[in-house]
C-alpha cells in the first residue's frame, strides 16, 4: 500500500464508498454519507490530506449507525484505515 501516492488511494477509497452507495441493502442515510464522503475526496482545491480527513469524519460519525450491515461496517472501517495513510 505504501506504494500508492495519494491520489491512487483516494481513487481506491472512492471506487470503494460507490460500492456502498449502489448498494440497495444500505439504509439511504448510510449511502448519502458516503455519497458525501466522495464529494469531499474530489474536492481539488483542498490538498489530499484534508480531503481524506475530512471523508473520514463523515464515515466515522456513521459507522456508529446501528442499523449499518456488518459487511458496509468492515468496508468503511477498511476506507478509513485506507484514508488515515494520505498524508500532505
């Protein structure tokens, strides 16, 4: 993983959270936060680490749903810990 640069793992983080948001067995407000978690990630103006912190306040705040399938969970635990190595 340490390999990637920045940008291929943030590639990765959103090819993953669209997984989850085309998933119709994810409750809506669990696909809108990742929804906006990627919009946050394609924000050019901001450098790769804020973009991934700020993706990651969103899918920590919702990975405490209890209504989330344990697959979604293990997927946005595995985006996070994806995330939290873009470093500026």
């Amino acid at each position: 993983m340490s390999l990637y640069d920045n940008e291929a793992k943030i590639k990765q983080a959103i090819i993953m959270l669209q997984k989850i948001v085309n998933d119709a067995a994810v409750p809506r407000n669990i696909r809108r936060a990742a929804t906006d978690a990627i919009r946050q990630l394609q924000v050019q103006s901001l450098s790769p680490g804020v973009r991934a912190a700020n993706a990651i306040g969103i899918l920590e705040e919702i990975s405490q749903d209890p209504n989330m399938p344990s697959h979604t969970r293990t997927a946005i635990w595995n985006i996070v810990s994806i995330l939290e190595t873009v470093r500026d």
